[in-house]
C-alpha cells in the first residue's frame, strides 16, 4: 500500500500541473520587459515586401476559473503606432510556445506582419508598444523601379499616366491605370481612384490582356476614367496600391506582390475671362441638332408637333451641358418634356447628349418664324471660343380643315396687324410730249359712247345691289333661324363631351366650348381658354390644363389619366352657372369674328 502511494503521487502531481497550464488565461507582460522588433531587411526596391517580427515574453497566471473561455487569439496585439502611414500591411499571423521553470509558466509570442512600403525614400517603422514595453524605431531604404535585374520587369507593377498636365477647371482628363503582374494570382486588392475637387467617371469596364517582357508573361489589367476638375490651381492624384498573393512560377512557393504609382500633379486653369457664354462649357466638339415631327409646310392650325433639340459633345459629361431655356411666339401653346441626358464612351472620351423635346399647338394660320438657338463653348483642342447654332426657322402654318381663316405671318410673338391691305393706286399715264392735261377741249369726253355705255352698266348694278340688299335683310332672320334648328343641342353636345374627358380623348377640346355656348347661351365662348376665364375656377382650369398636356405630350411620356375628378367639378360649375340669364344673341354667332376689327369690312 505505501508503495502504491509513492506511485501515485508524481502522476497526480504531473496532472495537475497539466491542468493548470491548460487554465491559463490571463496574461500580463512583464514589468520593464523589452519589446524585440526586427526586420527581415533594412533595404527593399519599391516593389518589394519585408516581414516584421514582434517578440514579446509574457508571464501566465494560472486562474481554473477562465478554463473553458480559454481562446489564444484574445491575446491583444502590440499598438503599431503610425506603422500605416508609410507601409501597407500585406499580411500578418502570430504564434506562441510555454514554458514552465520553477512554477513560474511563461508564454513567447511572436507577430509576424508583411510590408509593403508606400512610397520610396528612408521609411521609418515607428516605436511600437505592448503593455508598458516598447521597441526601438527602425529606418527602411525603399529604393525605385524594381528588384529584378537586367532590366527585367518585377513580378508586379502599376503605373499610371494621364493625357493632360495643364487643363481648364472642368475640362476632361483621361486617367489610365495599368497593373501587370507575372504568374498566377491567389488574391489582389487594387485601390481605388479617388480624386479630390473633381468628378471621376469610368470610361467603360476594366479590359484584360496579356503581353510579354524579355520572354516572360504577364497579366495586364488596364482601367481608364474620365477626372473633371471643380477648382482651380494644382488637382493631385494620389499615388495607387497593388497588393496580392501570387504563386512564383519559377520555384512553385507562395509570393507577396505589392507595387505602388507615383502620384501626379495637374495644373487646373481658370475659364478665360474673353468667354462670351453664361455657362462655362469647355469640350473637345460641341454640334446643335433640330428635328420637327411633321414637315413644315405641313402643319394645320391645332395640330401637335414635336420639336426635339440635341445637344451632342465630346469630352463633357451629360449633367454638365447646359439647358437650352427656349421661347416661343405666343401663336404657339408649348409643352415641354423632360430633358434626357444620356453618356456613352466613344474611342476612349466620354460622349453624351442633352436632348430636349416641346410639343407645339399652333392656334393661328400664317408664318411663324422660330427665333435661332444657340450655346457657346470653349474648343479645348484649339483653345479657342466657339458657337453652335441652330438658325431661326420659318413655319407655314396652314388653316384647320374646313376653316376659311386667312393666314397671318407672325414673328417671335409678334401679333399681326388687322388692318386691311390697301389697293395700289392706279398709275397715271404720262402726258403726250408738248402737251399738259389741261389742252384737252373741255366736254370732249362726253362726247365719248364708250362713257354713255359704262354709265348704264353702273346703274343697273346700283339697282341690282338694292334689290339684293333689301331681300337679305328679308330673309335674314329665316336663315340664322334654319341654321339654328340644324345645330346641336346643348345635351346633345354634353354626353359625347363627358365621355371625351373621362377617357381623355382630344375631341373634348372641341366640344367644351360647343356645349358652353348653348348652355351659357354665351356665342363668345368660342374656344377652352374662353370657358376657363368664364367660369374663373381655380380646380376646373388645372384639370384641362393637365387634359392639354397629356394630349400633346409625346406618346412614350404620356401620364395615367382619371377624367372623372374634371367631370365631376364640371357638372358642379354647369348647375351653379345654369341660373345666368341668357344673352341677347341667344346662341348666335357673332356678326364678326373676334380677330378682326370692326372696320375690317370682310365684304369687301
């Protein structure tokens, strides 16, 4: 039995000792302990990485209550400080050992971390610090160009170039980014293009390719954007960063790849203080576009026709053209869409257009002349101010079918003048050589058959316009009458004109202020405008307006319509305004039209 005891004791006490290790779980440097950091090497080409190894000796109380929380990578890392500002930590991992010596148990950790050197010059890897112990600066020589030799191209490279050093605050620069590398890649990680005070725009997807230096190959991937500066004075482009894993295709072994760009200055000018235009618009080509849906000798007062304007540059961004702000004569009633901006890449520059689009009612025959359009801009490729134009564009505009409107020319808005035109006077035939009108004989011309024969012929057309004028007077009242009682009546006219409104039909434009007139008994509400300014109604007026602008947009940007809201405040003005007391003409049409003045005898 004593000797069993003897035997058992070391392997009890082997076990437990075992288990405490096993429960360690809280760890403390020891005091005035030295952090150790070394380097691989002091002196690296910038495509090169080094690996920097951190050492720490830590003591390990033995606590049975942190047993099953036990997690080594809870252990905190060292403070790296500034290490970031001049390296990029490619990769990094940490192993550790215990030891026991007299019952004291103790733990060495080691991080390792992989660098890759942000630019070149003497680096410096800052004092690092780890619970009270601190390591001492280490200075890095990062060399330029690459590690291999004979000119040969390293395993990784990134450059970057630009086709401008000098340019105008919102002119285009095409920014190019090449990054090649030599065997297979594990993993990558390209930065991102950022640039302040400028707008940054892709110019199309990444393209891959391959090509080969001094016999070897290479993966090449090339990005290209489009930088438009906002402010003037120097744009930087901060320098880019490579880093990855690649496998060495000559030894098989797992490679770290880093390479970095240099960064560029541009030099940003201000506009030139001789531009003529209210809007900077600097490009490398600038043309105006105009198209008409019908032709124009074509068009029919009432008729909706499109004209669409584009504007069409090369190197500018859609957002950056300008809009176009066009007028037009008050003959027109004018509806615009909204504008579309579109960009594309086209051989390496960015091509976009603004294309503006307004549908026209023309509401009187005659010519109308469209004023010019214009945009100024600056031609970067010639340095020079430039304008594109659109010259002013006369429209015929013809008379509605059945209407005997005469036409009028029109200009800018200009209304026509309504008085008559005046006949030519006669032209008075030349006295004969040596003789003045006054040697006629005095009574010669009455002696004259020819003036006996004109003077009947003037008297019986004198007694037959009498006669005439006395039988119209007769029968006038009979014939307004019969045309009356051929006419519509006022709820002949109100079905069709509500159905019209609720499917929003252009007819209803028509028959609005055909049913008005007899039930107003009002002839001077000849046209929707008329009805609106009749019955003054705030809800009324926008529901035809809205009308009017679906039936004139165009086709692909017409909007959802629900009539009956317009048909219901429709039938709410007809019952208040049933009450007006009807007008003298009782539903006549006027004696003269509303174009013309009254001494404008159309007789005549």
């Amino acid at each position: 039995m004593v000797m069993r005891r003897m035997v058992m004791r070391p392997t009890l006490a082997v076990l437990s000792v075992f288990c405490l290790w096993l429960a360690s779980l809280s760890l403390a440097n020891a005091a005035g302990n030295k952090l150790d950091v070394s380097v691989d090497r002091t002196r690296i080409h910038a495509d090169e990485t080094l690996t920097m190894t951190v050492k720490g000796k830590v003591d390990i109380h033995l606590s049975f209550q942190n047993l099953l929380n036990f997690n080594m990578s809870q252990i905190p890392k060292p403070d790296l400080g500034d290490l970031e500002q001049n390296f990029d930590i490619v990769n990094q991992g940490q192993n550790y050992n215990v030891q026991t010596i007299n019952g004291q148990v103790n733990a060495n950790v080691d991080w390792t971390f992989v660098l890759a050197p942000k630019r070149t010059g003497v680096l410096t890897i800052p004092a690092l610090s780890y619970k009270g112990a601190t390591s001492d600066p280490i200075k890095i020589t990062v060399l330029p160009g690459s590690s291999a030799t004979g000119g040969a191209q390293g395993p990784a490279s990134l450059t970057v170039t630009v086709d401008k050093k000098e340019v105008y605050e919102q002119e285009q620069v095409v920014l190019t980014e090449v990054l090649e590398y030599r065997g297979p890649l594990f993993n990558g990680n390209l930065s991102d293009v950022s640039v302040p005070d400028a707008i940054l725009q892709p110019l199309g997807q990444p393209d891959k390719f391959t090509r080969m230096h001094n016999g070897e190959q290479y993966q090449v991937l090339k990005r290209e954007y489009a930088i438009y500066p906002q402010k003037t004075g120097t744009l930087t482009i901060p320098s880019q960063t490579f880093t990855g894993q690649g496998q060495n295709p000559m030894t098989g072994s797992l490679r770290y790849l880093h390479a970095n760009s240099a960064p560029i200055d541009i030099s940003v000018k201000a506009p030139p203080a001789s531009f003529k235009g209210s809007e900077w618009l600097p490009a490398t080509s600038l043309i105006l576009t105009d198209k008409l849906s019908e032709a124009p000798n074509s068009i029919q007062v009432g008729d909706s026709v499109t004209r669409t304007i584009t504007i069409h540059a090369l190197g500018q961004t859609s957002a950056a053209l300008p809009p176009l702000n066009l007028s037009y004569p008050a003959v027109f009633k004018s509806y615009p869409d909204q504008p579309k901006l579109h960009s594309t890449v086209n051989n390496g520059t960015l091509d976009s257009t603004r294309t503006e689009s307004t549908a026209l009612v023309p509401m009187q025959a005659g010519k109308v002349t469209l004023p010019a359009v214009k945009v100024h801009w600056w031609d970067t490729i010639n340095d020079v101010e430039r304008v594109a134009e659109i010259p002013p564009k006369t429209l015929d505009i013809l008379p509605a079918a059945g209407s005997s409107a005469q036409p009028q020319s029109t200009s800018n808005g200009n209304q026509p003048s309504s008085s008559p035109a005046q006949p030519p006077a006669p032209a008075q035939a030349p006295a004969p050589a040596g003789k003045s009108p006054a040697t006629v004989p005095a009574g010669t011309i009455w002696t004259s058959p020819w003036l006996w024969v004109s003077a009947v012929l003037l008297l019986v057309w004198l007694v037959t316009m009498a006669l005439w004028l006395r039988e119209r007077r007769r029968g006038r009242g009979m014939g307004l009458a019969e045309g009356l009682a051929a006419k519509p009546t006022e709820s002949d006219l109100y079905g069709p004109l509500r159905q019209a409104i609720l499917e929003g039909d252009s007819s209803a434009l028509n028959l609005l202020p055909r049913w008005a007139q007899r039930h107003f008994h009002n002839p001077a509400l000849q046209t929707v405008a008329d009805v609106k300014a009749f019955f003054n109604d705030g809800a009324f007026s926008a529901g035809m307006d809205a009308l009017e602008r679906r039936l004139y947009a165009h086709p692909d940007h017409r909007e959802s319509w629900d009539g009956k809201p317009l048909v219901s405040r429709l039938e709410t003005l007809s019952r208040g305004g049933s009450s007006r007391k009807p007008s003298v003409d009782d539903g006549l049409p006027p004696l003269y039209s509303q174009r013309f003045k009254a001494g404008d005898d159309r007789s005549k």
